[in-house]
C-alpha cells in the first residue's frame, strides 16, 4: 500500500469502508474519545469540516478506548454523542485499538509515516491528529495538546 486512501476500514456499524472513497482530499485523521479532557476538540474538528469541506478537506474520527478507558459506548452510544453534544457531520468509524498487538493497520502506517516526539512510535492519548495530503502522503502528526484551531494553517497549504 502506497496511499492512506489504500487502505479499508471498519464503519461505525462494522461494514468495510474503503479509504479509497477520500482520495484526492486532504484528510484529519484523529482518534477520538467521548470521556476526554480534550473531548470538546470535537467542536474544533467538525467547525474545520464545515470551514474547509468544499474545498476539499475531511476529518476522520476514529474512537479508541485504549487510554483510561474514556471510550466506553458501542458504536451508537459514541454516534449519538457526538451528534447530541457537537453536531458532528464527519464520518466516526467502528472503535479500534491504535497501539499494541490489536492496533489498526491504518494506525500503524500513520505511526510508521509521522513519528512522534524524538522519534516514539506510539500514540501518547486521545485526539493525536494525523495530517494527511492530496495524494494519500501522511504529512505529519499533532499531539492532542495542539488545537485543531491550530491546524488550519497546515490544512490550507495543502488545499
């Protein structure tokens, strides 16, 4: 696989979602939790996909349990959360893991792509951000500290 977009995921209710469907698009690529101190990203995130989304941008929600378990709903819980409390229009897929032996494929390829701070593979917690180009390229990464407010500027170069 040369591209993120070559990769297939999991959607919210389990059926394969071809990353493919995002090709040519500048993407976000996020794991998320409902449980977070930086939970109200959410907000952020989605005013992003309504500032930038006709020129080409989308974000990608992938929620993860994986960090002091702040991900704990299934699939509908985590899909009624964020439309009641952020109006969230962004596609949120099916839970996953992002590290260890059960990590998402799509999640190791970003970790491989855009290492963190001095080089760790890992993602530290909730709301690690991947910046993704045109072409599929993983540009680079934002830990969840870093606003997606703070981000814009990035996205736009490459729109």
């Amino acid at each position: 696989m040369n591209a993120i977009t070559d990769f297939t995921v999991q959607g919210a209710t389990g059926e394969p979602v071809a990353l493919s469907a995002w090709a040519g698009k500048v993407l976000l690529i996020v794991n998320t939790a409902s449980k977070c101190g930086f939970t109200p990203q959410y907000a952020g995130l989605e005013a992003l996909h309504r500032l930038l989304g006709d020129d080409g941008f989308e974000v990608l929600a992938f929620p993860c349990n994986q960090f002091a378990g702040q991900e704990p709903g299934d699939a509908s819980e985590i899909a009624s959360f964020c439309t009641v409390n952020y109006d969230v229009t962004f596609p949120v897929f099916a839970k996953i893991d992002v590290n260890g032996s059960g990590a998402d494929p799509l999640f190791e390829r970003l970790k491989d792509d855009a290492p963190g701070l001095m080089g760790s593979r890992a993602v530290k917690w909730n709301f690690t951000k991947f910046l993704v180009d045109r072409s599929g390229k993983t540009v680079r990464r934002y830990g969840p500290q870093t606003t997606p407010a703070e981000i814009e500027a990035d996205i736009r170069a490459l729109l």
